[in-house]
C-alpha cells in the first residue's frame, strides 16, 4: 500500500515531537545542566531531597531517548507512551504549583530564567497532548493502533 498524505503528515508530526522532547531534554542535560534541573524540580515542593535529583535525572533522560526514539521511529507506539505520560505529569506538576501559587520557574527549557507563565505552559501541554493523542490514533506506516477501525461517511 502506498504512503497516503496522512502517512506523510503523522510521520512529520511525529519526527517534529521527537526532535521536541529530544531539545528540551537535551538543554536539561547538556545547557543548564542537571544540577539546575534538580533545583527547579525541588521548586515545585512535590519531592524531598535526594528524590529532587533522582527524578530530574530520570525525566531529562528519558525525554531524550523518547525523542531520540520518534526521531528514529523505533518502538513508535511506546515513545509515544512515554510521551503521553510524561505530558500528563507536567501537566500535573505545572497545575498543582499554579494552583498553589508558587513562583517558579518550571525548568522545562532549562533553568535559571524567567518565572513560569502558567496558562501559555498550560496551553503548550495541551497541544502536545492533543498532537500525541492523534499520533497514538494515527496508522503510520499503514498499521493502525486501535484496532483499525475506521470512521466513514454515509453513503
């Protein structure tokens, strides 16, 4: 079966998440560092040390090898798991500390600048929810994840 422009346009989509989470973990990692990770995950007052470095570590890593994943398009489906998961605990993380009123910055593009701008953060994540939850339910490469089934018109 030949690509169709759906294929072309999930696989755009999906190229553009993975170079995405690949960035932002990347700058987490390599630009400011994990040591300014740690302390911006410490700001939002959900974790004690030493589980602060712990899960900063964790979540910095694993947005790159998801992105890197996408980007490769190797294990699509649980990249974009990975994905969907790690957007729903931001977004959590992000609600529960604008719903406290801290003043933070939420180190989702590095560390060290200005305080979190809460409902463009907010309207970021759910973009990216939106864009993920339509590349679950995509069929990239012809194979559809939930179970085919397919909307059609009335004839």
């Amino acid at each position: 079966m030949p690509p169709t422009p759906l294929d072309y346009t999930l696989t755009t989509l999906r190229v553009l998440l993975g170079a995405w989470l690949g960035y932002t973990g990347g700058i987490k990692v390599f630009g400011s560092g994990l040591e300014q990770f740690a302390a911006d995950v410490a700001n939002y007052r959900v974790f004690q040390d030493p589980w602060n470095v712990v899960v900063a570590w964790f979540l910095a890593w694993l947005e790159i090898v998801t992105g890197l994943l996408l980007l490769a398009g190797v294990a699509r489906t649980g990249a974009l798991w990975s994905a969907l998961g790690m957007t729903v605990a931001f977004m959590l993380g992000i609600g529960q500390a604008w719903a406290r009123g801290l003043d933070i910055n939420c180190g989702c593009f590095g560390g060290g600048g200005e305080t979190t701008n809460y409902p463009l953060h907010s309207a970021m994540l759910v973009l990216q929810l939106v864009l993920i939850v339509f590349l679950l339910g995509g069929r990239e490469g012809g194979r559809r994840v939930f179970r085919g089934r397919q909307l059609r018109l009335p004839e």
